[in-house]
C-alpha cells in the first residue's frame, strides 16, 4: 500500500473453518514498508487458502486513485515465500 493504506491483514483460511492472523498492520503506516519474517514455518494444508485485506482512507477527496506501483496509486499485495517441507 502506499499514502491511502490504513490497514492490512493476512489470514490463512483453514480447511478446517479456523482463521490465522499470519500479519497485520493496524495501523499502516507507508514509512513502515518491511519485510516481515516469522520465527518459525507457517505450515500450509490441502484445501487451506490465504486472504489478504486491505483498507483505505480516501475522504481527502483524491480524484481518481488507481492501482500501481507509484507513490500516488495504491495496491493491496503481500509477497511470499514458499517452500515445499519434505
């Protein structure tokens, strides 16, 4: 996220109805764009899936606000790195 970002979330959906929180950033900041490590693995199950959420402020009236990757757009991405355990 960039200026607009007010809040970020990622869950991992368990297959079996559960949710984990793996990150949030409430509240978000854009000076605080980090690479968050866990301590230990995040094991991943058949049928889990992640769901990344992220929210905006745009009540200072920006006109059109679209995605990309410039300071004045926004986007809502989290990049993982995955390894398969044997």
């Amino acid at each position: 996220m960039h200026t607009l970002g007010r809040h970020a979330a990622l869950r991992v959906e368990r297959a079996d109805g559960t949710s984990e929180v793996l990150v949030e950033v409430d509240p978000y900041d854009f000076d605080w764009q980090l690479i968050y490590q866990f301590a230990e693995p995040v094991r991943f199950n058949d049928g889990d899936e992640l769901s990344l959420a992220c929210t905006f402020d745009n009540t200072m009236g920006e006109a059109d606000v679209n995605w990309g990757e410039g300071t004045g757009e926004e986007m809502c991405v989290a990049n993982l790195f995955l390894s398969e355990l044997p």
